[in-house]
C-alpha cells in the first residue's frame, strides 16, 4: 500500500509556514517529514501517521484502539506511534501529533 497523498499534503500544509527547513524523504514505503534530519513524523505506507514521540511519553499516549506502538521488521519501537486515520481526519488533532512529532525531533541533536 502507497502511503496517502492526502495525508502527506496536510501534513505539508501545517508543517510549511512553521517549518520551512522541513526535508520530505521516502522512507519505508511512506514519506516521511525530517527535522534537523530527525524523523519526526510519516504518512505511512500503511495508512495512517506515523510520529516520533518521547520515550517517556510513548506509552501514555497509546490507546490500544487508534494509537498503537510502531512495530517494525517484527520487533516494538520504543518511541514511535502509530495513529490511526481516523484520529487525525480533524486538522487539530492532525496539527497536534505533529508537533509533538516535531517537538522530539528538536530536542534531538541535529544529523
């Protein structure tokens, strides 16, 4: 499955005024929005958005319904977060994953 183009596009649209340095990147069949070369949040190949988040604050923003731990190759990946499609169909909510997204990215050291 392709990643959804119009997720990308809202993603875009509320990332651009505020993060002009923003890098878009193809990565693991979805495309995913960088900061200082972190990955902070993806529309996924697999529907929905994919966010980076605190480790420390990963597991209480999971719902085990429309948020679910990031699972890859098999293995959980601490910090990362699946969020439903129907979570973010709201641009609010939508703006709200991304910064928290963005916010991580930040606080990590620039590649």
């Amino acid at each position: 499955m392709a990643y959804d183009e119009e997720l990308a596009e809202r993603i875009r649209d509320l990332l651009g005024p505020v993060l002009p340095e923003t890098v878009e990147k193809k990565m693991f069949g979805g495309l995913a929005f960088l900061v200082g070369g972190n990955m902070a949040v993806a529309a996924s190949g697999k529907g929905g958005l994919m966010v980076r988040v605190d480790p420390d604050q990963a597991e209480g923003l999971v719902d085990g319904k429309q948020v679910a731990p990031m699972v890859m190759g098999g293995r959980p990946m601490r910090n990362w977060l699946r969020v439903d499609s129907a979570l973010v169909a709201d641009d609010d909510v939508l703006e709200q994953w991304i910064q928290r997204g963005v916010a991580y990215a930040r606080s990590l050291p620039p590649k």
